[in-house]
C-alpha cells in the first residue's frame, strides 16, 4: 500500500506561497522518477520511491484562473478586489476562474500517479468521490455534472448548485492543484465572478445547505477518511 503524507498548512495561507510549496514537492518527485529511468537505461534494479502528499489548507480571499480561463469571468476590477480585500492569480492548473477564501477547504495532493492508476480521468473522478462520500455523512446528495468537473447539488434541476470545484495539473503523472470544498464561506464573493465560466448554476455550502456552521475539523476528517478508501492508501 503507497502512504500518503499529510500536512495542514493552516488557515490565512498565503496563495503564491502555497503554490510554490506544490511546485516543490512536485518537483522532487519528477526529478526521481528521471533518476529512476536512468537507473532503467543503465540495467539497475534498485528504483527510489516517489512520496505522495496529500495538503490541507485555508486562503485568504483569492481569485484563480486556470490557463485555459477568460478573464471575462472576473468581473470586478483591481479597485474593487482592493476594497474586498481580495488578491487575484494567474495559474497553471486546468480549468476556468474560482474562489479561495477562509471557510472553504482546500486539498492539495501532490501523487504520482503511477503508484496508483496514471489516469487523469480515473484521478478526477475518484477526487470527486472523496467529496460525494463525505457530503454524504453530511446527510447532502452530492453528485456529478456531465461535461462540468466538481461536485453539485441537484445536477439536472433548475437549481442545480456546486458545492466542490476541481482543477489540476500533472507532470509527468504527478499531479498539483486539486480541489476546494465550500464548508463555511462567505458566499458573496462568487458574486464577483462568473465561476468556473458556467453562468446558470449558483454556488453553495454545507453552511448554506445545512442551516448552521459546520466545524472544519469534521469535514477534515471525513475527508481523509475517504481518501484513504477512495485511493486504497493509507493517510499518515
């Protein structure tokens, strides 16, 4: 079974730098696996193993656009971001424009997938599980949307809503970025984008769907509970 390192960050975690972090980590675990294949051409049996993270953390108010975005989807100018306290970055993840702020759990899993199945399809969808199981232990039907990555509330009615937004990157079958599950933000500032470029689906939260608050630490928990099913590993 490959383990999992698991690190919180914490909360009010500066974007860029957490970025970088990501970069770092990634970066050990190509620069093996190119020694590696070295060791393959050369005939030696003895292979270094690749380390598999898996990161918590909280933002402060920030708005990412992945590099197939359109900055037409942010709709507010840097004078208003300023007077919303909100910084604005430019990413190499896939996927369109979304919201990073206190509330909102962010993942991070830095895996070589190779250790698991290289398959980007196989690894969206199984993050996606991840969030359908936990949702789930929150007595919420979470479900996924044909064509639109994520997880959602009520996919196929006209108040269909999405509680999880996704985009990642791999190199060389490691991937970074990951996801953002909506526990307890403040809601209001999707109101300043278009997210994910999708225009007729709202946003949620467990707050808003459940009615109260729900301790992060829970959420936490169940998540890496059903990491460590979803992916047969183990969460250390």
């Amino acid at each position: 079974m490959k383990e999992i390192f698991f690190k919180d960050l914490g909360e009010n975690q500066d974007y860029q730098k957490t970025w970088d972090f990501q970069e770092k980590l990634l970066a050990e675990s190509v620069a093996v696996k190119m020694r590696n294949r070295t060791r393959e051409k050369n005939g030696e049996i003895d292979f270094e193993p690749t380390k598999n993270h898996l990161l918590f953390v909280e933002h402060p108010h920030v708005y990412t656009l992945g590099k197939s975005g359109h900055m037409e989807n942010l709709l507010a100018n840097q004078d208003y971001l300023n007077q919303i306290q909100a910084t604005f970055v430019k990413t190499n993840r896939g996927g369109d424009i979304t919201y990073h702020g206190p509330g909102q759990l962010v993942g991070y899993p830095i895996l070589d997938l190779e250790n698991f199945k290289p398959d980007i399809h196989w690894y969206m969808r199984s993050l996606e599980e991840v969030i359908i199981k936990t949702l789930n232990d929150f007595g919420l039907k979470g479900e996924r949307s044909k064509g639109e990555t994520g997880v959602w509330l009520d996919v196929g009615k006209p108040f269909a809503r999405k509680i999880c937004a996704m985009g990642v990157k791999a190199s060389r079958w490691v991937t970074m970025h990951g996801f953002a599950l909506n526990v307890n933000p403040d809601l209001k500032y999707f109101e300043y984008i278009i997210p994910c470029g999708i225009k007729d689906k709202a946003v949620t939260s467990l707050e808003r769907e459940l009615g109260n608050p729900v301790p992060m630490d829970e959420v936490k928990a169940k998540v890496k509970l059903y990491f460590e099913e979803v992916f047969e590993t183990k969460v250390s």
